[in-house]
C-alpha cells in the first residue's frame, strides 16, 4: 500500500507538473499536495517581498482534524517541516457534519477564515502573550478589526488524540507548550512571517 501511494504521489506530480517541496508518509497524498501547492504560493510571494521571513513559513491545513498535528513550522530553505502541533479553529466554523468546516471574514462569526497574515507584533492579553495577525487576503483582511490573533490556551492538548479539541472564536490557538517553540522564531525573526490557513 506504501509502494502504491508513493507512486501515485510520484505520478501525479510528473503529470500535473507540481513541484513537491514535501513529502511525508504520515500524511495522505492529498495534504502533500495541498501543502506543496500552498508552499509554492508563498516561495512566489515572499521572492518579491523582502519585508517576509524567507526562511521560515508556518502552515495550517484546516481539512485535518482539530485533534490532529494541522499547525506545520515550514523550513523553507530544506523544504522540510521542522515541527508541527494541534490547533484550534473557530466555534463559527462547526458545520454539524463531522469533518465539514465552514469559514467566514465577518466581524463577530467567531469562524476562522482562511488565507495568509502575516505574524504582527505581540501584546499581553487576555491569553497571555498573543500576536496579531494582519490579513493579507479578501478572505481575513478583517483579521486585525476581529482581534484575530495567534495565542495559546490551556485546553489545547499537547498529544494528538483521537477526538475533536477545543474551539476558539476565530483564532488559531494552539497549546502553551508549542507556543513557547514557535514563539522564538517569531520572536528571532528580523522580518515578519507568514502564516498561510487553507482548507
């Protein structure tokens, strides 16, 4: 079954023509590619922008679930994932239907919308530490008038378990002791990182 999903991962790049920056055999053949082609979008953006970090990018895949790893650090440089954790999505988000997410920009849906930010300043919170997100698409350019902001929370497990975690109001919210890694790069960073949501 392995042999099989590496080529059919291996064909459908040879035919599409996508350029795989990652593989994993963890994730399904379509996170890789769904990873890869929001990957190339960024490398395209960032190589005219010099105001972004371009070594670094952080992913989240809002098609896995909420109790799984869906929040990547990207080396962009190694094309590889350097580390990756659980993170929540907005209670606005929850469709009913198990696996089916629905996203929004408006003010006070507390649903997450999906798009690139870039990673703003930080500020002490409610939450604790918090950094603002600045939306850099239609789909989250509200992000900065909704208070969207990436923080930690103490019921975001740590383990990757087999249930749905807990929901936020739109924010990706991640556990304390992620945060505390993803927090020195931010904090490193001597320019501004993006963080790209797609479903």
């Amino acid at each position: 079954m392995k042999i099989f999903s590496l080529f059919l991962f291996m064909t459908v790049g040879f035919f599409t023509g996508t350029k795989h920056y990652y593989k994993k055999e963890v994730m399904s053949t379509l996170e890789v590619e769904r990873m890869n082609t929001r990957i190339g979008e960024i490398k395209n953006m960032i190589s005219i922008d010099p105001k972004y970090n371009t070594k670094i990018a952080f992913f989240v895949d809002m098609r896995i679930p909420s109790g799984k790893n869906r929040f990547f650090v990207y080396d962009l440089v190694n094309n590889k994932i350097i580390d990756q954790g659980l993170v929540a999505h907005g209670s606005g988000s929850e469709t009913g239907v198990k696996g089916s997410l629905r996203f929004s920009n408006t003010p006070n849906s507390n649903c997450t919308a999906l798009g690139r930010y870039s990673i703003e300043n930080c500020y002490k919170g409610g939450f604790g530490k918090s950094y603002k997100l600045n939306g850099l698409d239609e789909t989250n350019n509200n992000a900065l008038k909704r208070a969207i902001v990436l923080h930690y929370y103490s019921a975001v497990p740590y383990e990757e378990q087999d249930y749905y975690i807990s929901n936020s109001h739109g924010c990706p919210m991640v556990n304390e002791q992620f945060f505390k890694r993803i927090e020195k790069i931010i904090d490193t960073s001597k320019s501004k990182i993006i963080l790209d949501v797609y479903y």
